[in-house]
C-alpha cells in the first residue's frame, strides 16, 4: 500500500515512476496504471549472495530506465544489501524504507527471546543467544558454546542457519552508507541512532490514507451488539490467540466479532486453523479480502482489535480505521503508541489483562466507543506523504 500510494502520487505529481518487483514468471505488468517490471528470485535464496544471480537483471532494467533514485522498500536473499552495494558503487542514488523490525533484528520482531521489547542495539553475542532460542535451543551453557563457534567463517558456510547475525551485522553496514534512510515511525529512527547511523541521514515519514476515506463523522450505536474486528494475519506475533483468551467469558449475545483474516501457505496452518473454530464465539471469518474491501470491512466495526504482540511499525490498518472513525484497543507499543491517544480516541493497554477488562468496559459501557470516535481527528494523507518524500529527493539530488 505504501509503494503504491507514493506511486501513484509521483507521477499525479509529473514525476516518472517504475516499480521493480520479484518473480520468476513475469517479466512486466501494468497494474493501475503503474508499471511494474520483474527480476528473478535470486539462486540459493536462503542468505544473501555477495554476487547476487538477479543482479544483472536489476541493473539491465535500471540503465534501460535512468532513474535519478533507487529507492527500495524491502530486504530479502532476493533483493537486499548486496544489491545496493553495487548500485552505489556504479554510482546511482540510492534510499532504503524499513517497514519492519527486521532490519536490525534477525528474528524480526525485537522481542528479547520473544518476550520483552528489546533496546534494538545489535550486540553479536547478545543477537546470537536470541537467534539461537528463537531456533528452540535454551540451554545457556550450548547456546554459549554455539555462539564462540559461529563466528568461524567455516562454521556459518556449514551451517548457514548460524551466519544470521553476522550477516545482518554485514548487512547494517552497507544500509549505514546509503544516500538516505527512510523510517515509518520514530521508534524505528531511535533503534537506528543506537546502531549509529548518522542523524542527518534518516527521515520519518509516516504510513498515510488517502484523503477520499476519511469521514468526519461516524454513524451513532444503536441499542445492539457491539461488533468488534480484526484484520491482519492469523500468526502468534500478531497476538490473534488473545482474542480468544479475552472472549471466551463474555456472554455471545453481548457482542459480534467479525475477523478478515489474511492466510498464506507460509502461516503456521495448526495455529491457524485451531483458532478458526474460535471454539463456539460468535464470530464471521472473511479470507483474503482485497484492499478495495478493508473500508467497508472498517465500517461494520465498532471497535478495532490489534492485540499484536511485536513492535507494529503502523500498522496500517490503524490509519485505516481512525480514518473511518474507529476507535482501537492495542498495545502500548511500536507505532501504535504514536498513532493513539490513550483513553480519549482509543484505548492502549500493557497487558492481556488490560486487553480483556477494556474490552468488556466497552460492552458495558458502549457511550465510551462514540466518545473515542468523536475524538477521532485524523488529517494526514498521502499528499503529506508525497511532498515528505519529494522534498528528501531532491534534497539527495
């Protein structure tokens, strides 16, 4: 959404746009009126390559087109640090979004072991020991041992799966010597300042919506149900297991819960399927549903849900739904924190606990959900954005 919309803005604005993308069966497609052109997934796609097999293909498709900027959205094996490396040394501008944890986390979600937020500062030993427990080993005395052991360059080349943290460490260097890094929210630049990147060098520029579903007022409850919603993927990071935990005790004729859920081949099916049968709530699942559906998704909600338990960069569905009016309950955490102002437009909380009680206030107290959303102001757009992203253009120009 967020490639797209600052697309689509570029060149509503003059500008000339090309979105590079990955797949092995397409070489070029049109969609919406933005061009899209395709590079192969790189060969051995499990860590990145110095020499990536995609990457004449990349510069083939950039010298055909001129660019003045590169500006990449993701890091993966396919199209990541390498990349960039050797577009810098041939001389093209280049910037970097991080929309995720990931680019200084190698198990993606800075939680120390999973648990508690991390500080973000990228330590080997202490990245290592959260890798290895993540990998299932707890045994601190192994996961010490395995640590001095992996960083033999012969060890990592035999075990690939204990080169993570050497590679992301490689991986923060290069990014360090880009033109520009762009975050989503400004705990993301306060990791990054604690790994030294240079100040000058990162700019916040937030999600946005598009100034067309933003509403000014939202329709009044009614003497019914509250109906409270989910949208996002059924994964234990984004904490959808809650929602059954916070439901499970609240008489059914007291609420509705409607879930649009996002499934991928990838997603773990036992956690995902268990949690389907919600064992007997009142709940409506939707798969799937495209971008075109998410607002009239928004509107039958009275209340968001997003009980993720990772630090969220938006997440985007939380501009979504302060455009539409709806009020949220989520975590006092990530991005979240800088989106919501607790208890007078939604609701952030520190615990599970916290999670199940202010759900059951609203039920009993439903005059609550139509205060948070008269309280709703939310005014940024992708204009906003467009002109942010203009502006650090030009000025790496």
């Amino acid at each position: 959404m967020y490639v797209q919309q600052l697309a689509m803005e570029l060149i509503n604005n003059g500008h000339e746009c090309l979105i590079i993308s990955l797949s092995n069966e397409m070489e070029e497609l049109e969609y919406e009126g933005l061009r899209i052109k395709y590079i192969p997934f790189n060969k051995g796609e499990f860590q990145e390559s110095d020499n990536p097999s995609n990457l004449h293909k990349l510069i083939s498709i950039l010298d055909s087109y001129n660019p003045d900027v590169f500006h990449l959205h993701t890091l993966s094996p396919s199209l990541g640090a390498s990349h960039i490396q050797h577009l810098k040394d041939i001389g093209y501008k280049v910037l970097f979004t991080t929309h995720l944890p990931n680019f200084t986390c190698t198990r993606g979600d800075l939680l120390r072991n999973g648990k508690e937020v991390c500080d973000g500062l990228v330590e080997y030993q202490k990245c290592m020991s959260c890798e290895l427990n993540k990998l299932g080993l707890k045994n601190a005395l192994v996961s010490t041992i395995l640590t001095k052991l992996s960083t033999n360059n012969s060890i990592q080349r035999l075990f690939p799966t204990l080169s993570g943290v050497a590679n992301k460490m490689k991986q923060i260097d290069t990014l360090k010597k880009i033109d520009k890094i762009i975050t989503v929210s400004n705990w993301q630049k306060e990791v990054l300042l604690k790994n030294s990147f240079e100040a000058h060098k990162i700019s916040v520029v937030r999600q946005s919506v598009s100034k067309s579903i933003i509403i000014n007022t939202k329709k009044k409850l009614t003497d019914r149900k509250i109906v409270f919603g989910y949208i996002g993927r059924v994964v234990p990071e984004k904490g959808f297991h809650l929602l059954f935990e916070s439901f499970k005790d609240i008489p059914s004729q007291s609420y509705d819960l409607k879930i649009a859920a996002i499934k991928s081949p990838h997603h773990t099916v036992y956690y995902y399927s268990q949690l389907k049968l919600m064992q007997g709530l009142p709940s409506r699942w939707l798969e799937n549903i495209n971008s075109n559906e998410v607002i009239s998704f928004l509107d039958e909600l009275d209340v968001l849900l997003v009980p993720s338990t990772w630090l969220e960069t938006g997440p985007y569905v939380i501009y979504e739904a302060l455009a539409r009016k709806v009020p949220i309950i989520a975590f006092n955490k990530g991005g979240a924190t800088e989106l919501i102002e607790d208890k007078r437009n939604s609701i952030l909380v520190n615990s599970d606990e916290e999670f199940k009680n202010n759900i059951l206030k609203l039920i009993n107290h439903p005059e609550m959900i139509q205060n948070y959303s008269t309280n709703i102001n939310l005014t940024r757009t992708t204009e906003h954005m467009y002109k942010e992203m203009e502006h650090i253009y030009a000025e790496i120009l």
